[in-house]
C-alpha cells in the first residue's frame, strides 16, 4: 500500500508537466482582439461562422487547414478565413514555449465580433 501511494506521488507531477499549458483568457482575449482588427463580416449573409486551423510554431496560420465547425455559409468562411491570415501574416504573438496550446484554433466570427475561444 506504502509502495503504492509512493508511486502515485511520483507520478503525479509527471503527469502534470505532460499536460500542455493553456493560454490564458488575457492571452486568447489579445489574440481574438488582433484578428478581431482584421474581421469584416459578408454583407449578404449570416456572418455567424465558427472556423478551426491549425498554427505552426511561429505564430502564423497554416493557409491550407482552414475548416467550417459546423455549418456556415461559403461568404462567411471565407471572410473568415481571410481576417486571421490577414492579421497573422507575420505570426500572432502567442508563446511559443506553449505552441501545444494554441497549435490548432476554433474561433466563432459574428456580426458583432468574434466570440471567445474555447
């Protein structure tokens, strides 16, 4: 039993550490306020699009792994898609000692904004 406990209390810090930090809300709230200065919702539409895409360990959007999360139409995803490459050409600044934490994205873009991230 002794042995045991031991061995939970070993590991427990390990696992700890395996866990990716997340960002934090301030760092998703400036992330979101960033790609917020690039957003310009589709006149003729429903702009309500929640997206998701991948980013790699500079800070930028990676062009080819845009996705729609659930439905939308074609004007809003692409509006979309084009405010967070607009904005990320040269890398968000995000912290890349946590690229695990923001290494794929899911934003929710609305007429009046973009929502919090998950």
């Amino acid at each position: 039993m002794i042995l045991r406990l031991a061995l939970v209390a070993l590991l427990l810090p390990v696992a700890a550490l395996a866990q990716p930090a997340q960002l934090t809300p301030a760092e998703k709230a400036a992330f979101a306020a960033k790609v917020q200065t690039c957003w310009t919702p589709p006149l003729a539409d429903d702009p309500n699009v929640t997206i998701s895409f991948a980013m790699d360990a500079e800070g930028r959007p990676v062009p080819d792994s845009f996705a729609i999360v659930g439905t939308a139409s074609q004007d809003s995803f692409d509006a979309a898609r084009r405010a967070v490459l607009r904005c990320g050409g040269a890398g968000y600044d995000l912290p890349k000692d946590r690229h695990q934490a923001w290494d794929q994205i899911e934003l929710t873009f609305t007429a009046n904004g973009i929502g919090e991230m998950p």
